[in-house]
C-alpha cells in the first residue's frame, strides 16, 4: 500500500461513525471473516486505520480495492459534499439505446484518449444509476486521488449530477459525457444543493405532484381532528383553494429536501421619488436568498397557511417546475427572468 | 360594503357567539378547540375567520357575533396590517365593548416591541382591550382561552345583573401610557 492509497483510507474511516465500520467493511468484501472480527471498534480511529492498514497490506490489497472502499462509502452516503447538475440537450435518434456497456465504454475511452493519466471507476448502483468516479491527473503527473469527482447519470435521463469538479476538467467531463450519451451538448442546470437525494427526487419527478384540474381535488390529509360542531370555519373555501394552489405549485406529500434558492436581481430602479437612484444607466443589483432545511416544504405551509398571499408567483414554482435553485431575474429577459418583481413569500 | 354590525340579528337562547380573526390560523384553531371544550353554563359558538369582511354567503347561517377577537402575532407584520384592515368592516356599535385584541409571540423575534406598542395605539385609539397570550403552551391556551371566555360572557349578555360590556370595557380597554400618548398625539 502507497502513501495514497493509506490517505484514502484513512479518509474515509475517519468520516463514518465508529458503529458503521463494520458494515462497510463487510460490504466491502475484501477483508476475511476473521480480519473483520479480529477489529475492535470500540477503539479510537486512529487504532482502528492501523489495524485495517495491516490487514490489507497482509492480503496484498492495492490502491484500486481502496477507491472501491470509497465508493461503497459515497453509495451509501449521496447526501454529501456539494453537487451540481447539468443538463444533456439536443438527444440524437440512437440516445435512447446506449447500453450501459457501451456506455462505460465510450466514456473511459474518450477521457483516456484526451488524459494520459487519469482513473476512471464506474459502479451501477441498486436504483439504475451509474456512479462514476474519475481521479485526475495531467501528462506529467500521476491521478490524485485525494480529490476525485464524482458523477452520477440515470441513463436515458437527460440530467447529470456532478460532485468536487475542478474548473479546468469541466470541458473534458462535459465532451466524454456527451460523446458517451449521444446528444448534441451540455449545459448548466441552475441547481445546486448539498442532497443528490433531492436533487434527483426534484429533476427525475419522483415526488408526488398534483397537476391542476376541475374533478381530482386532493384530499387534505389533516393532523387535527374533525372540527368541534360549535366551530364555523368562515373561509373554508378559501383555505382549500388555498392548500390546492400551495400543492399544486411544490407538490404533495414528502417535497425533495432543497435547501437554498437565490434569485439575483439585475433590474433598474423604477417608481418615482428618489432621482438618484432611479436615474443611473446601471443596473440595481441584489440577491435574495431562501434558506431552510427543507425548502420546498418551507414555502409549501407559507402559501397553505395563508402567511405569502396567492396565487404563487412563477418565481417560486419555478423551482419545481423548471427544477432549479438559482435565476438571474433582468429587466427584459427570457422565461423566468421576465418577471421583474420580488418573490412575495 | 357590508359592515358587520352585532345588534343585526336576534340572539340565540343561552349561546354566545365569538369571532375569532388571524391572519396566520395557527393560534386560531388551538384556541377554538380550547374555548369549546372549556366547561361552562351556556353554549358558545365559535366562528374562524381569515380577515373581515367576512364571505357573503355565509351571511344567513352565521349566529349573531358577541366579541371579535383579532389575534395578532407580533413576529409577523402582515398580522398586524391585516388586523388594521380588517377593523374598517366593523360598524361602529362593535366597539362598544365588543372587539379585543389579543396578541402573542411576544417574547421572541426582534421587532416585537415596536409592534407591541402599534398594537396598543390602534386598540387604545378603538376603545379595546389588549390580551397577552402564549400559544406554544397548552396551559397559555387555555388561559387565555378562560379570559375570552369571561368576557364573551359578559359582551354577550350573560351577566345582565353584575356589569354590561360597555362599562367592561371602560375598563379594561387599553390606554397609552404618557410617553406613547405624546407621540401619539404629535
């Protein structure tokens, strides 16, 4: 085992809990029975990475079972770190046939065609998903694989999800995946949070959405009980009108568990009053933040309990609808965009 | 526009009807089950209500109203200019001891103490009572339940002997201290 390989490993045992070790190492499969139960884990961590630093070094293990120790750990932990989506545009006719062979293929082939060193490790994951991991290098200087980029792609999907890509690899990511999975280009997704769990939920539609129509209302699954007969309730109607529209716009039941919205204004001043604001050729700029542990849900009770006064402004569906967390709002600009005015919730 | 006006309708015997008004309907619902369940000698009616004017087609089934509370919580502003609106769709014989404020969340937030005192000075310039209440308590409900309930009973005429809601109201309603009645006045 080389330096690397040991600061991998060390790395990953140091950010799980002592109780979950053996879990992972009996996923890992690359240590015996009697190595596993040979570990105390109820010693510190430091103990605990000497102890497994043996073990694989008496089985001959290398640093290619180590980064496989690390992607079991990102498998079982997505929730981590910051991701970012992209968005794959302009599918040819032979997209929806890529095979995941193929795939894998065409992918390693296009980034080892374009860097000479560079390790690319590619996991199916239980729910379809492809996880790749590629460890970086240049010409001259071998893969880091301290700092590897993680990339999850559903396929057949048209959205990517990226974790811990630097700048200067962008561009190649961007081509392989593109060559990889037929289509014409990428772009950015606007949409970047610390959960791939909600990320995925939010851009592969997989939560409940209510689509608006006369026959289907919702049922309000209420937490309180039925009302006493002495309560009258004088707007009823309103607060059912009111629910519908707020599930409408965030869907029903669990929301995916967004945590940031930022809209950044780039508009010019307007009304009358004060001239020397409203004068200057530039523009006015701003950011408004929303942050909340579960967003959605967040902005779901504001519209339902009647606290952000309806109908819900498309800056905020927008969310959902177009599945991004970050707009640039301008005086004159396209879609989203073309509404000047600042979020009302 | 219909103003709502408590001598309109013929009460109903031995009931007493409250209006409870927020904005928000989060203490609104833990106080009107609070308020029903409470043991008492007569029958209350309890009707929830976002802001007034109240809908049109309810008009006919609504009881005749004994007390309107607008339930203001001081963390929100919305809450209080939804208040302030909505008191412009009461006839003026309501404030003869029929509306009161009550407020809450007065402990947390920042700007709660600067709401606290618009809150008094749009009751004391009303002629209403202000009530403090905590609602992250059962025991805060249901007193502040108990006090609405004393003087509902006293707005809906169920003491006639011992005291009326106007003379109640004299004196409970709120009145600035001096400091706030200077600005007041300026």
């Amino acid at each position: 085992m080389d330096e690397q390989a040991r600061s991998v490993l060390n790395r990953v045992i140091r950010r799980i809990p002592n109780k979950n070790i053996k879990n992972l190492l009996s996923k890992w499969n690359c240590l015996s029975a009697d190595q596993l139960q040979a570990l105390d884990y109820t010693k510190p961590k430091r103990m605990i990475v000497e102890h497994i630093i043996d073990c694989c070094e008496s089985s001959n293990l290398n640093l290619k079972h180590i980064t496989n120790l690390e992607m079991i750990y990102h498998l079982d932990n997505p929730d981590q770190g910051t991701w970012y989506a992209c968005q794959l545009t302009d599918a040819q006719d032979d997209a929806v046939c890529v095979e995941l062979t193929q795939f894998k293929e065409q992918f390693k082939a296009h980034l080892h065609g374009v860097i000479r060193h560079i390790s690319i490790k590619m996991k199916k994951h239980e729910d379809d998903a492809i996880w790749i991991r590629i460890a970086w290098g240049d010409n001259f200087s071998k893969p880091n694989h301290l700092k590897p980029t993680y990339v999850v792609h559903h396929l057949h999907t048209s959205y990517v999800f990226i974790s811990n890509l630097m700048a200067k690899h962008k561009i190649f990511l961007c081509q392989a995946l593109v060559v990889a999975t037929r289509h014409g280009s990428i772009k950015d997704g606007h949409l970047s949070t610390r959960s791939l769990t909600a990320m995925r939920d939010l851009l592969l539609r997989r939560y409940q959405q209510v689509f608006p129509s006369a026959q289907s209302k919702i049922q309000q699954e209420r937490d309180s009980p039925p009302l006493h007969p002495c309560i009258g309730k004088e707007h009823s109607d309103y607060e059912e009108m009111r629910h519908q529209m707020a599930c409408e716009a965030f869907g029903h039941g669990p929301t995916p568990k967004l945590e940031t919205a930022v809209y950044k204004l780039e508009t010019r001043y307007r009304g009358n009053g004060n001239l020397t604001v409203s004068d200057r050729e530039e523009f006015f700029r701003g950011v408004v933040r929303f942050s909340s542990s579960s967003l959605l849900e967040s902005l779901r009770n504001c519209v339902a309990s009647g606290m952000a006064e309806g109908p819900v402004t498309p800056l905020l569906s927008a969310i959902t609808r177009r599945g991004r967390n970050s707009f640039v709002i301008t005086d004159k600009g396209p879609g989203v965009s073309s509404q000047a005015s600042a979020p009302r919730a | 526009m219909a103003l709502l006006s408590p001598y309109s309708k013929v009460p109903e015997l031995n009931t007493a009807t409250v209006l409870l008004v927020e904005n928000e309907e989060e203490l609104q619902n833990k106080l009107a089950n609070a308020i029903v369940q409470h043991e008492k000698d007569f029958n209350v009616n309890v009707r929830l209500a976002k802001k007034l004017p109240l809908p049109v087609e309810n008009k006919e089934a609504r009881p005749r109203i004994d007390l309107i509370v607008f339930i203001v919580s001081l963390l929100s502003e919305r809450s209080l200019q939804s208040a302030e609106s909505s008191l412009s769709h009461l006839h003026s014989d309501c404030f003869l001891g029929k509306v009161c404020f009550l407020v809450t969340d007065a402990r947390c937030g920042s700007h709660t103490q600067e709401r606290l005192v618009s809150v008094r000075k749009l009751a004391a310039s009303h002629h209403c009572p202000v009530i403090c209440a905590e609602h992250r308590t059962a025991d805060g409900v249901s007193a502040a339940a108990l006090r609405l309930l004393n003087i509902l009973q006293v707005s809906a005429g169920m003491t006639p002997m011992s005291t009326t809601a106007l003379y109640l109201s004299t004196l409970t309603r709120c009145s600035l201290t001096s400091d706030l009645q200077e600005d007041y006045l300026q």
